[in-house]
C-alpha cells in the first residue's frame, strides 16, 4: 500500500470525529436511549438526534462531554427561512451545542443565491447568538459541482462553522428505477475542502460507514463524519492497534463513485 494510505491517528481522536446518529423516522424513546448510551460510552463528539429530542438528549449526556447536535429543517430543507430561524433559536435554547442545518435545495438548484445566502446568514447568526455553532447541509446527490462551489462560498462568507456533504436521506432516483444516495463521496470532499476557507471545517455524511471510510476521508481534511456504524469502526479501531498513543495505520481508500458526470 502507498505511503499516501497512511494517516497516524488515536482512538480518542477517532471518536471525537464522530456525530453520531440518531435520526431514523422509525427510531423510538428505546432506540434512542440505547444511541445515546452508546454514545456515551465511547465519547463521540455529538449525538446527532431530531429535535423534541434534546432534552432527553441532555439528561443522558449531561456527565459527559458529547454534545448534543439537532437537525433543522431536516431532512428536505424546505421550511421558510422564519422558521429555520426560529427552530434553530430553540434548538439551541434547549441545549443543542452543534446544530446541523439543511438549505433550500430547490433555491440552490433554481441559482436563487441571494435567497440561499440570506437564509444561511440569517440561521448562523441565531445559532452563534445562542452560543451554538452551525453545519450547513448541502445534499450533494441533488447537486452539481458548481452548485457545491457556490454553497461552499457562500458559507465561508457567513462564517459558518462546518460544512456537510448530506442528510443521508436524500434519496435520488438511479437508472434501474431503485432509490439509492451516494452520500459523501472523495471527489466532493476534495472540492468542498479547496472552496471552503480553512476556518470551515468539513463534515461527511452518508456512506462512512467503515474504519477504513473514515480514515480516508480524515486524509482529505474531513474532521467530522455522521456515522450509525459507531460501534464497528471504533471496535475496528482496537482491533487494529488503534489506542491512546498515536499509532500510523494504512486504510483501504473508498471507492471513487459516479456522481452524474460532475
């Protein structure tokens, strides 16, 4: 394997890279519980959960210092800006630290920039106002490339702290008339790292599902990633020799998607 596919990392680095996510429509009080518990017990950097929620969330949490990260406007992003803005204030309010944002993709696609610049200002400014810090979602797989350039712009210009690849439930119709999503893809991340400013970071959402996956998109300057496989790639980890030192391990790199001619 190539010098290229090595990257030294720690397992708590690992975890910390993590959101982990709770965000299944089908996903009851039980379920949930048992997310947050793992959470915790392996000290990922948020629970990744749906609003109502947070205060649960928090009471689990509340010893630890995994955050707690809301979604807004989740999964489709098509509330009016008013209650993005609203939904963020209060997300916030009750707790919410990282607040995961999805934008207007019909206005993005329709190259309606003002509109998508207003409202991603207009809910970073309530989320840094209330102590929180914003991840705009782009849903990438309704994308293309010039699209994710823009958005990329447009977010280091309102100071946003992260950007995200996608929901992981942005579900495209293929050819064979399946719905499928490729989610975070090595091209993407590479495109949003170079037009992203180095004060916004990257997260890659949707199809990380590996340790592997993980440690090839931390090689593209990923420092988050929203995973439900949590518990396989941290135990990947130690089993690999992956612990509190810092230790160089190679990865198998993730396979190079298509992506409708980007």
């Amino acid at each position: 394997m190539s010098s290229e596919n090595t990257i030294t990392v720690t397992l708590p680095q690992l975890a910390k890279m993590i959101d982990h996510s709770l965000l299944h429509p089908t996903m009851t009080d039980a379920d949930i519980l048992a997310g947050l518990q793992i959470a915790k017990e392996h000290n990922v950097a948020t629970a990744c959960i749906k609003p109502y929620l947070i205060p649960l969330a928090r009471q689990v949490l509340a010893d630890t210092d995994v955050n707690v990260c809301p979604v807004i406007g989740f999964p489709h992003g098509n509330s009016t800006t008013e209650i993005k803005v609203l939904e963020a204030k209060a997300a916030a309010e009750a707790g919410g630290t990282e607040i995961d944002m999805v934008v207007n993709v019909g206005k993005v696609l329709g190259g309606d920039w003002e509109y998508v610049a207003e409202e991603i200002d207009a809910v970073n400014q309530a989320v840094v106002g209330h102590g929180a810090v914003l991840k705009v979602i782009f849903e990438n797989d309704y994308l293309q490339s010039a699209h994710i350039v823009r958005l990329c712009e447009i977010c280091t210009e309102a100071k946003v702290a992260f950007v995200k690849t996608s929901t992981g439930y942005g579900f495209v119709k293929q050819a064979d008339g399946s719905y499928n999503y490729h989610g975070a893809t090595v091209s993407d991340l590479k495109l949003m790292r170079t037009h992203s400013g180095p004060d916004v970071q990257i997260k890659a959402a949707g199809g990380v599902r590996t340790l592997d996956d993980l440690l090839h998109v931390m090689s593209l300057g990923v420092t988050r990633i929203g995973a439900t496989a949590t518990v396989a790639i941290l135990n990947d980890a130690k089993q690999r020799g992956i612990g509190e030192e810092p230790v160089e391990v190679t990865f198998k790199p993730m396979e190079e998607k298509s992506t409708g001619g980007r």
